[in-house]
C-alpha cells in the first residue's frame, strides 16, 4: 500500500492490528482525520485471535461491520469443557443470552480478517491515512498536541507527525508505552504454548465435540477452536521440556496423536509458539496520549478476551476523543476512559483468564471431577447458566463499566 503524504491530523494512531484499525474507523464515522502508522507492509495473517464474544458482535453492528465479520467467520452456539478421552463434559449454550444481545453465540474468525475487512472500508475514508511500513521511535507532547516521529522501513526515512492525540495500540512491545515511560505490571507464565493448525475434522471422531473446546488430558490439557476450514490446536507442553524440543514435527505428531489418535500422520497448516502474559499499566493516559489493546493489557488467551477487550477499548477511546474534538469535552474526558476501560482490565478480563488458567491446569483427577462436577451443574440451571455467561462472555464488565461516571 502507498504512503500518503504526510499532514498534520487530529489523532494518529501507532499500530495496525485490528484494535488500531477499528478505532481509525470509529473516528472516521465521526469526521476526525486520522493517520495510522504500522510497521509491518500489511496486515499480518499469522496465528493469533479468533474469538469474538456477542457485545463485540453488538457493537460492530453499530458502525456496519457485525454482519460483513459474521460472514466470514464461523457461529458457535455453545462451548465446552471436557475431560479426554471419556468425552464427560459441561457444555455451556449461549442461546441463554438471546434477550440479552443480538448475537447469542461465539464467532470464530481469525483476527486477520477484521483488519482486512477494515482495510477494504478505511481505504475509501477520505479523512483515513493507512501508513504500513511506518514505524513509531519517538514520542513528544507539550499543552497543545503531541508529536509522534516515525521510521520507513527499508529507507530509514524519518518523519514528525504533529497530532490533536496520539494513540499507542502498538502491541505487546509498544513503543508508545516505552515513551511514556509506564511500567508493565504482572508475570510471564513459565509455560509456552504451541498453537498448530489442521484439516482433521476432530469433530466426526470426538463425540458431541463444540466448535470451541477446553480439555483435560492425561497429565496435562489442551483445547480445540475450529475456524473456517481447519481447526486451531493449542498444546499445552510440559515445563521439563526446551521449547525447541516441542517444536519439532515428532513432538508435535506426538501431541495430536494423542488427541485423535490415527494410523498416519497428521497435515500441520501452521505452527508458532507463544509465551502467556498477565500484563497492565497503571494509567491508560498520560496527557494527551492515550493506550489501548495489547499496548494497554495482556491476558491469558483462555476465554478468548483479550481481543475483545482491545475492541471495546477502541469504542470507548473513540467516544472520548470524540467528546474531545467534536463536543468541546476538556482533557479530563481521557480520565474517564481510563476509569471504565483500566478496572475492567484488571478485574475481569485478567482475573478471569487467570482462573481459567489455574482450572485447565488442574492435574489432580478427584479435584477434574470435581470442577467438572459444578460446572455442569452450572450449565443444568438455565439461571445460573444466564448468570455465568453474562460474565463470561463480557456483557457484565461492559455493563458495570457503563456505570461509571
């Protein structure tokens, strides 16, 4: 894609992952000029989300999107946890949240496709400037906007672009962050996970197996999320193992076999290894840079709500600088996106991939049984199954974040 010339604009935006790029959608909808700078050539087709939860598919409706994602995804009216190979497991039906959402099931599409999706639509934005190839090594801000220097890749090429705002959904490295100088509190979890991708359809020979599954296996556990054509495998290896061990073809071999085990050798699409973080910052603003996304909050990806909360970061950062540039709302709007967005972080999107971390690594049989015992419980007792999905699936964080004034 061709750089546009550069201009000063009222928000730039470091980053281009989806969270970035919905962003630069929303404020295009309101009339704000928008730069993105991202340093990779395009958008990136590599193993990473594709989960997304009903309010995330309620709010893409409100700016056009929900319905063009929908259809390239996959709908999942249920998901489970099970123990393997006897097949007892809890499904949980999310049917139960039909008066709820407009949505009452899981989308499973890869993350790459709303950015592509976004691309197409952004591309025709008059207001839009799609920068790839451009990345952020400085960042400077004074009363009356902020200035973030980017670098071309390939020519060293360098230049200032003076903004209203600047916005860091640069990911996990965020440069932005790193400028800014906020700290990342939380740990890295000793274990690495390898997520593979194959054609086998698991579904035709494990028995009443959801489209998207967490499971228990001898020793240790593992999970099945199916997408449109394949399905996303994610091995859990054991800590006494190097990763480069692992990732070897006959240590992966022997990681599916075990899930399905077949007289021939499994096709591997894809594979890539990746380390779990439980990661914030302490404040999502400083002046008049704001973060958002992966730049902001890292979690466990168990539950598949680390995206999701990256786009509903990107909804109510849009609304403040909406408020800001269009309303006459002063600096202190950036607080009260930092009041909404941060506790939700905190307390429910990394609290509760935490615990279903610690669940899924639960390796005593009585103490599986026993979990498994409640949960299904649970998913017997259509008030309590309502109860349990409203937070589950992020209605719940977003209502209470709502609430605050």
């Amino acid at each position: 894609m061709n750089a546009q010339p550069v201009h000063d604009c009222e928000v730039a935006i470091a980053g281009g992952g989806p969270v970035a790029l919905t962003l630069a959608w929303l404020l295009a909808q309101q009339g704000i000029s928008v730069q993105v700078l991202e340093q990779a050539a395009g958008v990136s087709e590599d193993l990473r989300a594709s989960t997304f939860h009903p309010p995330t598919l309620d709010m893409l409706d409100q700016v056009g999107l929900g319905g063009a994602l929908v259809a390239r995804g996959l709908i999942c009216p249920d998901w489970q946890i099970r123990l393997h190979p006897s097949g007892d497991r809890a499904v949980f039906d999310l049917s139960v949240l039909a008066n709820e959402t407009a949505h009452p099931y899981r989308l499973q599409c890869e993350q790459w496709k709303l950015s592509q999706l976004l691309v197409e639509r952004l591309t025709r934005e008059g207001n839009v400037a799609l920068r790839f190839g451009w990345k952020g090594v400085a960042l400077a801000q004074d009363d009356l906007g902020a200035t973030l220097s980017v670098e071309q890749d390939g020519t060293g090429a360098r230049e200032d672009i003076r903004a209203r705002f600047v916005i860091g959904a640069d990911g996990a490295r965020s440069m932005v962050r790193a400028a800014l100088g906020l700290e990342f509190d939380g740990q890295t979890y000793p274990e690495t996970t390898l997520l593979v991708t194959t054609t086998f359809p698991f579904e035709e020979h494990l028995e009443g197996l959801s489209n998207v599954s967490y499971c228990w296996k001898d020793g240790g556990n593992f999970s099945l999320l199916k997408v449109p054509g394949r399905w996303r495998v994610s091995i859990y290896p054991r800590e006494d193992v190097s990763i480069e061990d692992q990732m070897t073809d006959e240590a992966i071999e022997e990681s599916l076999q075990v899930v399905v085990p077949r007289g021939e050798p499994y096709e591997v699409m894809e594979k890539r290894p990746y380390r779990v973080h439980q990661r914030i910052v302490p404040s999502y603003r400083v002046g008049r840079v704001a973060l958002a996304g992966d730049a902001a909050h890292l979690n466990n990806p168990s539950g598949g709500m680390g995206l999701n909360g990256g786009i509903h970061d990107a909804f109510e950062l849009s609304a403040a600088l909406g408020d800001m540039l269009r309303r006459g709302a002063g600096l202190s709007r950036l607080d009260l996106y930092d009041r909404r967005r941060r506790p939700v972080a905190r307390e429910q999107i990394l609290a509760q991939a935490d615990r279903n971390r610690a669940r899924m690594r639960e390796r005593d049989p009585a103490k599986r049984r026993e979990i498994l015992a409640g949960l299904q419980a649970i998913a017997a007792d259509r008030e309590k199954l309502h109860a349990h999905l409203l937070r589950s699936s992020m209605i719940e964080g977003l209502r209470l974040a709502a609430k605050v004034a």
